[in-house]
C-alpha cells in the first residue's frame, strides 16, 4: 500500500464519505487513492472555499470535515480558510501537498512552508516525513481536532511520502493517546459548588451563551437549566440559537452591533454567567469595566479561553453538556419573576433609530420576514458585512441553524459554508445570504453548485457599496469614501443566466412578500438580489 491510499484508508476508516478540494500534481498521488474509494470529491473552484465548505459541513454534523489542496498558491490559497475555522473553533482536517521531502527548503517551483505559515491558526500541523506515520498522523489529526476547543489541524504531505510503500501492514490505531495533550476534563464538583452559591446569592443572573455551546451540543442542556431555574439568556452573534428568538427567556444579541437590550440586560446584571465565549471587543468593548461591577462566571471547554478578555470571579472548566447537566440537578433557587420583567419592561421600551429608504428594501424587514418564511429547521448562512449585522439582528431563530464567521469575519464565507451544510443535510432548506461585496468574492461556487446539483438558495442584498467600510468612513472621516463603490455590476440576471438558475430580484417592501415565496418555493438551486439602501442612518 503506498503512502497516499494510506490516507485514503484512513478517511474511510473516520467515517468520512465526502471531501472539498483543488488538485494539483503535489496531492495528485492521494487523488489516485480517491479515484479507487466510495469517497466522494467535491471539486470547489478556488481553494479558500474548499476550507469555507468544510466549515459547513463540519457544523452541521458537528464531526470534523476534510479538505485537501495542492501544494504552493493552492495550499496559501487555503490559509484564509483555516484561520477562520481557528477563531470559531470548527472541526477540520486539512489535506495539503507538498513538494518531494528531498527538495524541501530549498525554494523549489510552488514549495511553501505550510506548517510555518498557519502556526498560529491552526490546533496543530504535521509534515508527514515517513508513509509508516500516516495511521498514526490521521488518527491524531481527528481526535486534536474534535476534542477540547474544536478547530483545523494541518497535514501536509511530500509527494514522494504519498507515493512510497508502507514497509508494514496498514493497520488504523483505534485510540489516539497524545503526550502532553489531555482534553478530557472531569468536571471540579468544589467550582460547580461555588457556582450553585453564586447563582443562589445572585438576584439578577443572566447566562451570555456564546458559539462554544452549540460546538458543543449543549443548546438543550442549557435550555432546560434556564426554564427549571427561570435565568434570562443573551447571546454573542455566533451563539445565536441556543435559544429560539421567541423564547420568553432570550433577551437578544449583546454587543457593538446588538440588541441594545441585549446589553442594558448584561449591565444590569449582578451576575454574568458567560458560557463557551471569549466576549472579545465587538461583544462588550471595555470587558475590565464591566468586571469591576458585576461578578463573572466563566466556562469554557479551553483553559485558555477562560478569562482571556473579562477576569472571572469562578472559572469552570468542562464539557458544556457535562456542566449542565450537573447543574440542573442541583438546589438552585430560581430567578426572580421582577427580574424577567424588568427585562421585557427594557425590551419593549426600546426603539430602533436607524432609517431606511422608504424607495427601497428595507434590510431588516428583509431578514425578518425572509427567515419567518424558511423552514423550522433551515440553515440561514450569513456573510460579513452590513448583512451580517442586518441578518444577526433581525433572524428569526427557530429550530434551525445560524452560520457565520464571528472571530475572524471573512468575506465570501456564506455560499461555500451553505454549500456544504447542504451536502451533508441534503432534505434541510439552506439559504446564503450576503452583499453584493461579499457575493463577489464566491460566487464562481455556483459553478460547484450547478455540477454537484445542491439546491442552495442565494439571496444578495445589494447596495452597490462595500457597506460596513463606507459606513466607517462615513463616520469617521466625514464620509470621505475611497476604495468602496462597487458600481453597477456584475449584472445578476446574466449570472444566474450562465449557471441555469432561476432569478428573481426586489426593489420595493410591496413586492417583498411574493418575490420571497417564490424565492422559496423554487426546488432549484436559484439567486435572489434585493436592492437596498447604500445609508443606514441614525436619526
């Protein structure tokens, strides 16, 4: 058995049905391993979104996804990719070529240091010198990957590694035991103890869920702690859906671009629980002042995460659905009934200042109505942007999924991450949403689309403008724009034209209602532009 159907074998022996890549002849060998497997390849067309792809699988089935690449500009072409998957700690292998063992350092034709480059941003690398290590190596990559805080690991592997023979039998070790890596946290019942106290002693607790809950698979646990004991919950943007937005218990997005609510609710709080977050600047801008008068739970899988941007009064590390649990079967005293009210009294109290043209779509209605009309359990895609903001604020969270990119915020994530969500949850309705900005920077994946016949829906909100950076500028240099009009192009009706996808478009609230039914109801692949305002102003 040679080095590459080595790799191949152990794909397989993961469980993995389907990989997201971009040939080239440094990984050509592993192709060959492929081409004689029931693994399925799906060819994207440019590799950030081979990475992009995998996110989305890999939040879906909340298991590692694989992608792979070749050597040089197609493994940095990959590098965007990881670090995104780094910073919202998604499950990923990632595959890349590399020239022969022999030449390496030495500057040959598409050599690149790969496991130098994405140090920082990866959960590890390996630069495979020796086909026997690839069992071992794959088997180490899917456990570093999914345990502990979740995010990519790297293996990147010579060409000539790929086509040596194995000197032993191939044989996949069935445990991976890694020194100096032991994410397998027991639960401290000392710290759980001083968080029952604190919760008892709290008048006013409130549970700040962030995106490590959902990793974690521990949206039900912490729903059913909060009804028992009746404790108020807001989200960071990558938590939305631990719990539905009509929830009585949700009290919205905190942060620069949340439920102002959202955060009266954490500064009125004398109790912070934060749950699987960071709370980095665009969740609570001065975190040292917020401590200083409210106490702070922090849990958290990673004892790194813990206290990085808010000291915490208990730290508590663990698995969320093992805390949780615990939690829920101890002697807590529920939250008051006037805390829940003052909360609905801030809740409805508050107004939304912001105007939009009354010509045009207006972006919130948009996102509003757009996710009241998707399926219960539908995957709503967000880019980044204005319409990342717009989607976080007004989705609609039912029983569904909210992707995005929170920690790093990369443009061009939503096709490629529905893309894949939708090749792992085929019968799930998956829709992209995105700027005309954002859509430009993948939507040659309709082409990857169309081949592999995955019905995503796209929906473009257009304004002719990169909108979050003119609104900066705007803001900050007395609206001296540079560098941020995109024009009137491409034309959309052409685009969708070229791939065979059905187009439909809006430009007024009236036609709204319509235009997104049949959106909707279309069975196919299809591409939606609305046309909304380039300003979003505050009275």
């Amino acid at each position: 058995m040679t080095g590459a159907e080595a790799m191949v074998k152990c794909l397989e022996a993961e469980g993995i049905t389907r990989v997201f890549g971009y040939p080239g002849v440094a990984i050509a060998p592993f192709y060959e391993g492929l081409y004689h497997s029931r693994i399925e390849h799906i060819l994207v067309r440019q590799e950030q979104n081979a990475g992009h792809a995998a996110s989305g699988y890999a939040r879906l089935s909340r298991k590692p996804a694989v992608c792979c690449v070749t050597s040089g500009p197609g493994a940095t072409n990959l590098i965007t990719a990881l670090a995104t998957a780094y910073a919202d700690s998604i499950p990923i292998v990632a595959i890349s070529g590399q020239v022969s063992s022999r030449l390496l350092g030495r500057d040959v034709f598409q050599e690149a240091d790969m496991r130098g480059a994405t140090e920082s941003f990866v959960k590890y690398s390996y630069l495979v010198r020796d086909p026997d290590e690839i069992p071992q190596i794959f088997k180490e990559a899917f456990y570093i990957a999914s345990t502990g805080r979740k995010g990519p690991v790297l293996i990147d592997v010579p060409i000539d590694v790929q086509e040596r023979k194995l000197s032993r039998p191939f044989q996949y070790p069935e445990t991976a035991a890694i020194r100096g890596y032991k994410p397998e946290i027991k639960v401290n019942m000392q710290q759980i103890q001083k968080v029952v106290d604190a919760l008892n002693e709290a008048e006013k607790p409130l549970i700040c869920a962030g995106g490590g809950v959902i990793l974690g698979d521990g949206e039900e646990h912490i729903r059913r702690f909060c009804e028992k004991f009746n404790i108020p919950l807001v989200s960071t943007m990558m938590g939305i859906g631990v719990l539905p937005k009509k929830h009585p218990l949700y009290f919205g997005m905190l942060g620069n671009n949340g439920k102002p609510y959202a955060n009266k609710a954490v500064a009125r709080s004398d109790l912070l629980v934060i749950v699987g977050a960071r709370l980095a600047d665009r969740a609570i801008p001065k975190p040292e002042n917020l401590a200083r008068r409210v106490g702070v739970i922090h849990i958290d899988i990673d004892t790194a995460e813990i206290g990085k941007n808010m000291g915490p009064t208990i730290p508590l590390v663990g698995d969320v659905k093992d805390i949780f649990r615990i939690l829920t079967e101890q002697e807590i005293d529920a939250a008051g009934q006037a805390w829940i009210d003052e909360l609905e009294e801030i809740k409805h109290s508050t107004v939304d200042h912001r105007v939009f043209s009354d010509k045009l779509v207006n972006p919130n209605l948009l996102v509003q109505r757009l996710s009241e009309k998707m399926d219960d359990n539908a995957v709503y895609a967000a880019d980044v942007g204005q319409n990342q903001l717009w989607s976080a604020d007004n989705y609609v969270m039912k029983n569904g999924r909210f992707l995005t990119t929170g920690g790093m915020g990369t443009m061009g994530y939503s096709i490629p991450a529905a893309m894949g969500a939708k090749l792992f949850a085929p019968d799930v309705q998956a829709v992209a949403v995105c700027g005309d900005g954002s859509f430009q920077m993948s939507m040659n994946e309709l082409a990857t689309i169309r081949v592999n016949n995955i019905p995503v829906k796209v929906l473009v909100m257009r304004n002719r403008y990169l909108g979050l950076v003119r609104e900066y500028q705007y803001n900050t240099y007395d609206a001296h724009y540079e560098g941020v009009q995109l024009y009137d192009w491409p034309r959309y009706e052409k685009i969708a034209e070229a791939y065979d996808m059905p187009f439909f478009s809006c430009a007024r609230n009236e036609d709204l209602e319509e235009t997104l039914d049949a959106f909707l109801a279309c069975p196919d692949a299809c591409l939606m532009v609305c046309d909304v305002d380039s300003e979003d102003r505050v009275k």
